[in-house]
C-alpha cells in the first residue's frame, strides 16, 4: 500500500474518510445496522486506490469496517435504549447465539477467498433488500417471537453472515423481527443492540485471523488498518445521534425504502467487480 502523496492529496483523502465516516453514523443511527454495511464499499475503493494486495483486500475492508462501527454500533445501542425502544428481553435471549455466530464467520473468512466474501455479500444483501422493496404489512411468520430453539439457530446464521459481511447485524434482525409482527421502529432500536456483539469479537477475531499474512498495508493489527479506521471514527461517533432522531421521525414505508435503496447500490458495486 503505498501511502506516499501530496499534501493536497493527504487532505483530500482525510476529508473524504471524514464524510464517509460522518454518513457511516448517520446510517448506524437511522438503520440500526452499524454503518458496516457503507463502510465497506468505502474501504474497497480506498483499499483499491492504494493498491492492496487482491488476495487480501476483502479481508482488509470487513475486518477494518467492523473495527469502525464498534463504537457506532455502541452509540447507536445507547440512544435507542435511552428512548426506552430497545427490546431487552429479546436481545438477552439471543445474544449468545448471535456471537457464536460471529466467531463461526471469522473462522470460516480466514479461508475464503475475496471472490467468496463478495458473493456472500451480493446473495444475502440481494435477498435482504427485496424483501424490504416488496415486503407488505401482511407477511408474517407469527404474530410473536417463536419459544423454540429455532430462532437461536437463526441468530447463530444472522451472526455468522454478518461477521463474513462486516455488519451490525440490523439488515437481518430487523427482517427477522418484523417478519415476527415487531413495529419496524423498534424491530429497529432492537437491532442496534446486537451491532456491538457482532462488532467487538468480529474485530478482535480479524485481527486474530490476518496476524501472520503478508501483504497487508502498513499500520495493520491483523485484517484491521488502524488509518483507516482512525480517521474515520471520530466523524462517525459524531453523527450517529442525527440517525437516531430521524430514524424515530421517519414513517415505517420511508425506512424500508431507505434499506432497499441502499442495499441495492452496494449490491451492484461488488457485481460491477465480479463481472
């Protein structure tokens, strides 16, 4: 990775980081799905401008992007839980699960490839952004969380996909819950509170993973660039309290919008890469 620029070059690129760091809080606060989901097509093309090794470069982009919405994740958890909107009891019966989930999915990133790691992204961001696209009121699996272990198995899935996606987790809990008749803003708030027990080990086992890889760009800790994910933190903590206040402003149809629109861009960037 080669980090030699101007100076102009150098401000370009930390205002550029900012703002994708200020529209990563923005997003974490409305979507309650971290900001993992923008960050990583952010950290491709930054990664890719830089030159980071192909073999690499994906694993570089989920374990930085998932070191970035820690504290996102964790803001975001904390405003919806001041506003009395997370559902507690939900998220103590299948947080367990869902990090069992994540340590699953960093095992399983350490041998994928980076083509790999795109497909998971484009299958399930595809199938996540439809439902919300065409998604009605009336699609339901129950009108209540189910009592059976079935829905621990779920929350082992969502954890495992979102460790290889570098995401809170909210695109999945918040179907998984309105699917189950929970009101879209707290299926919402409950989401964010899981974004922290994916982001937390999920960077931790990232950095476990890549320890010993060549190629990585410098000031790396694993599959973690510590640049990257400094410079982008500080605009992101900032803006998570604004998605917060729009997300409990906005109506139920205009927030499934905002999922499927966004879905479908990243979906596209990572086919335009394949094909």
């Amino acid at each position: 990775m080669d980090i030699s620029m101007t100076t102009g070059s150098l401000v370009l690129l930390i205002v550029a980081l900012a703002g994708a760091g200020a529209a990563t809080g923005f997003l974490a606060g409305l979507l309650g799905v971290g900001g993992g989901a923008f960050l990583v097509p952010v950290h491709y093309e930054l990664f890719s401008f830089f030159g980071v090794d192909e073999s690499v470069r994906m694993h570089m982009v989920l374990g930085t992007s998932l070191a970035v919405i820690v504290p996102t994740s964790l803001r975001s958890f904390s405003g919806h839980y001041a506003k009395g909107a997370v559902d507690m009891q939900t998220w103590r019966r299948l947080a367990p699960w869902v990090a069992m989930g994540v340590t699953l999915g960093v095992l399983t990133a350490k041998f994928a490839s980076t083509s790999e790691l795109k497909w998971v992204w484009i299958v399930a961001g595809s199938l996540i952004g439809l439902k919300f696209a065409f998604g009605r009121d009336d699609w339901r699996l129950g009108s209540e969380l189910p009592r059976g272990k079935g829905l621990e198995v779920t929350a082992t899935i969502i954890g495992l996909v979102s460790a290889l996606m570098s995401i809170g987790g909210g695109m999945f809990i918040v179907s998984l819950l309105t699917l189950y008749g929970v009101p879209i803003h707290r299926a919402v708030a409950t989401s964010a509170a899981f974004g922290p027990v994916i982001a937390v080990p999920g960077t931790i086992g990232f950095m476990w993973a890549g320890w010993d890889v060549p190629l990585r760009p410098p000031y790396s800790i694993g599959y973690v660039n510590l640049l990257a994910a400094g410079l982008i933190m500080p605009a992101s903590m900032l803006a998570v309290p604004l998605g917060v206040r729009a997300a409990h402003a906005l109506s139920k149809r205009k927030l499934e919008v905002a999922f499927a629109v966004f879905l479908a861009c990243v979906v596209a960037r990572f086919l335009w890469s394949l094909l």
